[in-house]
C-alpha cells in the first residue's frame, strides 16, 4: 500500500461514502433546482408566493416540452431556459410526463415543498429505467427531478409536470452534461485538473483550483480495465487502485512528494448497484485531512505539475473540461493545506433535500 494511503486507512471509506452521499442529497435539490426554474417568482419554498410566474416564449416551450427534450439555461433564474439538440451542452432531459390532476383537483393549494418532493420520489423514478433501456444507477451522476407549473399555470389548473434527469454537483450546482442520458456514462466522476470546492469538512461543487478546495482530481480509471469477469470486491478495489492511482499520481505531479506536502491520496469505489447499471469508472484524487480524520481541511493551488517543471507548477492553460468542470485559468502555485477550512467557502445552492433516486 503507499504511504499516502496508509497514513489514512480508515477515513478513505468515510470521505468515499461522504462524496457518494453528499452527491445525492444535493444533488436532489429537488424543488428542487429545476421547479425554481418555472417558478422563479415564488421561489423555492414553493406555492406560497405570489408573482405573475409569466414564462417568455422559449421558457413556456420548454416547459411543456415532451419525453426526449433537453433544457438548458444560463441566467441563475433560468430566465433564458430553452431547448436545445441533446448532443449539445444541457442541464435537464425530459424523460415523461405526469399529471396530478387526480390528486389535486381544480381549486386545491399548490403543494408544499415537501410535498412536491414526495411527488418526483414518487412519480419520476418508476419510469427511468424503460426510458433509459437499462438501470439508472443509484449513485452515480443522473438524478431524477422534475419542473412544475407556476403559480399562474396552477390557477389556470395545468396540473401537467415533466420527469427528467440532471447532474446535479456535490454542493447542488447543476452541471451541463452532453449527449441523451441513455448514451451517457453514469459514473461519478469529473475530468483531471478538476478541484471540488470545501464545504465545511465535505466537498462542493467544481472550482477553479486557485482557491480553497477539497479534492483535486488527477486521474480517472476504468476498473473494467482490470476485472474482466464481473463485480470485483471493494477490496480487490483498493488493492488494484493502490498501485495504478500512485502511478497516475507520479505522472500528474511530477513525482511530488505528497507526504511532504500534506497531502492524502485517495480514490473512489463503485458499489455492486453502480457496476451492474454501467458504471466502471472511479477517480483518483487528493486531498488533505484533518488531524482527527473527521474530515477535509482546504488546499489552494494545483498539485500538476507544469510541463518540463518540478512538481507543484501551475496547472497548465487549456478550455473546460467536459461534463461540467472547470477551466483551467493557469494561475496559483504550489498546493498548500490550510488548518482550517476559507471564510468563504461555497454554500450549496438550495437548502438539501431527500433524493429522488432508488434507495441502494
């Protein structure tokens, strides 16, 4: 085992499950990111409010947009949301429509929050995986959400919601995915050279890595590479991911001398759910615990090591990575942990929320 590794041995399966699970409850924000979409004006407490709720034009297309639509937006409120080819950079793919009419006839209250959320677990999982033609997997990066009407479309008795799925971050940002969700692989990961911001002692969504960060991606591996013959134990798991993540470490660092920078190598693990739904692929990364291993303390600056140069370089200029992560703007130095995590470090974006996605 390498001496990163081992320094942590136990806190890898905490902070592995801490992801996992911050994942999915953020990522459920569910009345939720996409409700306040359509519903900017009453916000996210949802029903309450008053505001006209009047949609331009595109928005009120892609509100009734059909199965198979993808939406997407650039205005925090989503004023601008629209369709767009879903070959193309998107947040949201309708996968159906549902209408509860029946359980909320003309006249009735628009929901609470809580009850809206008890909608999409109950009415937008049953169907994902026959849109999907194969398993929706429970942890990796497609979350079930839903879009709502308006307080005016509810007076009016639109009664008509859209199911859909979207990848939501650690902290609850939605991030752009590319291509139908049928064709994406759903492992949860993020490209190399992407840093995940520091929330508390958990982590966030992607961030430029000149500021505070938890993990700092440096590879990503496909376990499928290695066990050919079906689901390998989460032991063989670590075992094979020991040796390959310390290489990818050497190559992406230069040959850094983590120990002496303070800073713990780690990696994903897939559970049994996650391999039988396709997904094979785990991350590699660092990041630097607190003394007590109760969780993550920040670290500025890139740990890549520049082309030709010692490690701890500046990271190298190039675009955005795909799915989501950020650019790269080829500033910062050496990565360096901080005792204890940055004033102002990022908040998730809505209050959590249970997950819409099958319990494992």
């Amino acid at each position: 085992m390498s001496p990163s590794a081992d320094r942590f041995p136990t806190a890898t399966q905490t902070l592995r499950t801490r992801v996992v699970m911050g994942g999915i409850f953020a990522g459920a924000l569910i009345a939720l990111a996409l409700s306040v979409v359509f519903s900017w004006s009453d916000g996210i407490t949802g029903g309450a409010g008053g505001g006209t709720g009047k949609l331009s034009p595109a928005a009120e297309e892609a509100f009734h947009s059909p199965p198979g639509s993808c939406l997407t937006w650039d205005n925090p409120d989503a004023s601008d949301a629209h369709k767009v080819a879903c070959t193309q950079l998107h947040l949201f793919e309708v996968t159906t429509l549902v209408d509860i009419g029946a359980q909320f006839p003309a006249g009735a209250p628009v929901p609470s929050l809580d009850q809206w959320q008890q909608i999409a677990q109950q009415k937008c999982t049953a169907d994902v995986k026959p849109y999907l033609g194969h398993k929706l997997d429970p942890y990796g990066k497609l979350t079930t959400n839903l879009l709502r009407p308006t307080p005016s479309q509810w007076d009016d008795g639109d009664r008509q919601l859209r199911c859909g799925l979207q990848w939501a971050g650690p902290g609850g940002k939605l991030l752009p995915t590319t291509g139908p969700a049928k064709d994406q692989d759903q492992s949860l990961v993020f490209e190399p050279g992407t840093c995940l911001a520091l929330l508390g002692k958990g982590v966030g969504d992607p961030i430029d890595c000149t500021k505070p960060h938890s993990y700092e991606i440096i590879a990503t591996l496909d376990l499928k590479t290695k066990f050919k013959e079906g689901y390998p134990s989460q032991d063989d798991q670590k075992a094979w991911l020991d040796t390959e993540c310390t290489k990818a470490s050497a190559d992406y660092t230069g040959g850094a001398d983590l120990d002496a920078k303070k800073l713990v190598l780690t990696w994903d693990l897939r559970e049994q759910e996650s391999w039988d739904a396709g997904s094979t692929k785990v991350n590699c990364k660092v990041a630097s615990a607190l003394p007590d291993k109760s969780g993550l303390q920040a670290v500025t600056g890139s740990i890549k090591a520049a082309p030709g140069g010692p490690d701890g370089g500046r990271p190298q200029d190039g675009g955005p990575p795909s799915d989501g992560g950020p650019p790269s703007d080829g500033g910062g130095g050496p990565a360096t942990s901080n005792s204890a995590p940055p004033s102002n470090s990022a908040a998730p974006s809505n209050s959590a929320a249970p997950s819409t996605k099958p319990s494992s």
